[in-house]
C-alpha cells in the first residue's frame, strides 16, 4: 500500500512469516543475522550490519549487489521486544532527508504478522523505489526463517 499525506509519501507492507515474534525480532536488531537478510536487492544477499539497539542507538548497513551498493544509516527511536521497533532511515536514496520506519510484529500462533511502515520519504519516486526495496528485503527474510537463521 503506498499513500501521500502532508508528511511525505508512505510505504506500508504487511506479510504473514512462519516464526515468532522475537525470531524476527532478533533477525531486524542483531547484526549476525542482519546480513543475512537485509537487501534491497534480488538475489544474493551481500550486507555489512552495525547497530547499537537502545532508544537512541544508531546503526548502519552497507548493503551490496554487482551492479551498485546502498548506504543507510539511522537511529533507534522505540525498542519494544518483541513487538515493535521504530527507527529512522537516512541515505542517498532518501536525498538524505531522515525518514522513519516503524516494525509492528503481530504474534498469530507459530505464526507472525509483520507490519512494515516507512513514512516521511520525499517524493512519489522515492516512495516506488522504497516499496521495491523493501518487498525484496522482505522476500529475504522470509527466505532467511524458512533456512532456521
């Protein structure tokens, strides 16, 4: 779903993953398990990971494919285990401007919801890219539960 508001454009996906809740919380604030998943790309997942997980903490990623590499870095805003995780996202492909995702993990059984929102993003360009981007980085973390991180 992607819509505008006097904010910014907004992406929200939303995925059913076949784990718990603090499995996938583990894979989004641990960064041995962070590379094994975090890419914007299809294919191959190639991510350097650094995060310091409290209110106020900062990480970064260098995530990677042949063809180009992408450079985020932001703050932990909310650490809510295993529930929710807030956090701004800044790059170059935001402009630089500091926008903010928000990871609301709904238990369902053996089951859990992922609800991924990532507000404030600049443009109706940047909101596409955002939403292919993080589509794939989801498809990887899928992949990433079903090999039992």
């Amino acid at each position: 779903m992607v819509r505008g508001d006097t904010t910014g454009a907004i992406v929200q996906l939303r995925r059913r993953v076949r784990a718990g809740a603090e499995q996938i919380f583990d894979l989004w604030t641990k960064p041995d398990l962070m590379v094994r998943w975090m890419s914007p790309y299809p294919g191959a997942v190639d991510c350097k990971a650094s995060c310091d997980l409290r209110p106020g903490g900062a990480f970064s990623l260098v995530m990677s494919s042949e063809e180009s590499s992408r450079e985020v870095s932001g703050t932990y805003v909310e650490v809510d285990r295993p529930r929710k995780l807030v956090f701004t996202w800044i790059g170059p492909l935001t402009h630089n401007v500091n926008t903010l995702v928000t990871v609301e993990l709904i238990p369902r059984g053996d089951e859990t919801d992922l609800v991924l929102t990532h507000e404030r993003l600049p443009t109706p360009a940047i909101c596409e890219g955002h939403t292919r981007g993080w589509g794939n980085m989801l498809d990887h973390l899928a992949d990433a539960v079903s090999k039992n991180f």
